[in-house]
C-alpha cells in the first residue's frame, strides 16, 4: 500500500468517518453502485474488457467501498483480473482490502498518482475523479497504456443525484443551524440529573429551549420527505422524542455518547454533500473534459449522460475513450 498525503485534508476526514460508520447514510445518496442503471453499465462495460484484453491490468479511482470492482469481479466470472485501487480515504482503503484481499491498494489524491505512466489498460472511476480537479483527468491518462481505455461515471449537474446531495446539504445545514443536537445534549444532561434527583425545573427548561430546533425537524421532513439524508433527520427526531418520553430507562452515558458522536457524522455528511454538489460538472465542462482528452491522444468511444428511458433527470456522465 503506498500512501501519498493529500491537499483534500476536510474531504478526506468526511470520507474517512463514513467509512468508518456509515449506517446513518443511504447507499443511493453516497453514489455507490447499488442503483440498477450503474451496475448495469458496469457489468455491460467489463463484458466488453473481458471480451477485447488479454489478463487486463486495471486501476480503478476513488473505489471507496469496491462497488466498481464488484461489478468486474462478477463480470470476470468471479476472478478479479490484476486490479488497483486508489483512494483518499484511509478508512475506504482498509474496507477494500478487506473486501477484496487479491487487490493493491493506493491512499493518494487522484490528482497526484504516485505511479509510473503507461501502466495500466483501463482506468475505471466511479463519482470519484471529479472530486479530485479537472487536472486529475490528465493525470489518470498518463497511466493508460497505448490501446487502453478511461471510463469514467461522472457526477452530472443537471442529474438526479446532484439535486438529492443539494437537498440533503440543504436539510443538514438547517438541522446544524437550529443546534438540535447540541440543545438535545443539554436537555439529557439536565434530564438524566433531574432522574437522581436534581431541580426537574432545568431539564424542562432545557426541553423548552430545544422545542424549537424540534419544530425545525419537522418543518425539513414536510419540505424534503421523511427520507430527506439517508433518514438521519428521522431516525434522530425519532429516537430523540423516544428517550425523552422515557428517559428513566436509559443509560446516560450511552446516550450522551451516542449524541457526541453523531455530531461529527452529521458534520461528516454534510462536507461530504458539499463536496458531491461542488464536484458536478455541467454541459460545457463536460464537453471540456472530452476535449482535453482528445489533445492527449484519445479517442472518445462515448460520451453522454446516463438516464433511464422514463426519467426526465440523468443519474451521471458516461466517459469512455480509447488511448490511441
């Protein structure tokens, strides 16, 4: 495993705790490969490399969890071809050689590939080079061999996901400015006091000052859905309003623990939503990145945004072209 220390301190440290606990996050908003249409693609496209290279070698980019490589050991029929992974996230790394022991790894910036050019015949990347810099597109090419192929699932602007991470910032950025979190804190210390027999008149008193951060959940679940981020809103509103009711039954240090931690996930999702709507590329960029990519010599084999036949929104950009 190599290491290379990254300029993307903040947005590593948010993938860094979701992959360290990411209960509280859904699948379908972090971008991996569980939505249909991206393992689709996925699986069409490594029939293809299967089908055309001999024994490939492969580097796949931000691989957080391994969905892309999930799909290609499937696709290879259950044997992984010579595969790396590169990613960010040190925690991301450590699941993926967990998941996938056959594997090398990298903890680098894909911006800054601390590997040889002309390595490798496919680079494969999903919501994960944009993060990186328009730059790193480059730098991935330098690694393709002659005749071998980028292809790329690029966070699209206009797409369905980048109004999802827009709404989830949104939500958050409202919970985190109403501090239901830190007055839900204040309201047990002072309720789990009052339990040993302190003045009950502060712990209600702490419930009152944390009302109105209450009103601001629900006012987030009648805008967004009650799906809004992953169910974090629900799930803490939720399970808030039941120790409250019944605060007598728990332990307070498990409690009070629980709601420190979730502080930094909530922070963690929140760079992590950011970072996904800041990472989104439109029309004219996209048509950039192409461009740029042919003056280094490729060939686009296809360019074009990934949507269903009955959805009005695209999910992403497809990039695949050909080093000539």
């Amino acid at each position: 495993m190599t290491d290379l220390d990254s300029p993307l301190l903040s947005t590593s440290e948010s993938w860094d705790t979701y992959w360290r606990d990411a209960e509280y996050d859904s699948a379908y908003t972090s971008g991996d490969g569980s939505h249909p249409l991206v393992q689709s693609f996925w699986n069409e496209y490594f029939r293809g490399v299967r089908a055309a290279y001999d024994a490939p070698n492969i580097i796949d980019i931000a691989s957080g969890n391994g969905a892309v490589i999930e799909c290609a050991e499937s696709s290879f029929g259950g044997q992984l071809p010579d595969f790396t992974c590169l990613d960010i996230s040190d925690a991301a790394v450590k699941v993926l050689e967990q998941r996938f022991p056959s594997v090398r790894t990298v903890i680098a910036n894909a911006g800054r590939i601390p590997l040889g050019s002309a390595g490798y015949d496919i680079a494969t990347s999903q919501f994960g080079i944009e993060y990186a810099g328009h730059e790193a597109i480059g730098e991935v090419a330098r690694l393709i061999a002659p005749g071998g192929q980028l292809a790329f699932l690029i966070h699209n602007q206009g797409g369905s996901i980048y109004q999802e991470c827009a709404a989830n910032l949104d939500a958050v950025e409202k919970m985190q400015q109403a501090q239901f979190v830190p007055l839900a804190i204040a309201m047990f210390e002072k309720g789990f006091a009052a339990c040993r027999g302190a003045d009950r008149a502060e712990y209600e008193a702490a419930a009152n000052e944390l009302a109105p951060a209450v009103r601001t959940l629900e006012s987030i679940m009648t805008q967004y859905g009650t799906h809004i981020a992953g169910d974090l809103v629900m799930r803490l509103y939720d399970d808030v309003g039941t120790i409250h009711e019944q605060i007598q039954h728990y332990e307070p240090s498990e409690v009070l623990d629980w709601l420190n931690g979730l502080e930094e996930r909530i922070r963690a999702f929140a760079g992590r939503m950011a970072s996904m709507s800041a990472a989104a590329i439109d029309d004219t960029t996209f048509d950039q990145l192409c461009e740029r990519l042919r003056k280094r010599g490729f060939t686009t084999l296809r360019a074009q945004a990934l949507a269903e036949p009955d959805q009005r929104l695209p999910l992403a950009w497809v990039l695949i072209a050909r080093k000539d």
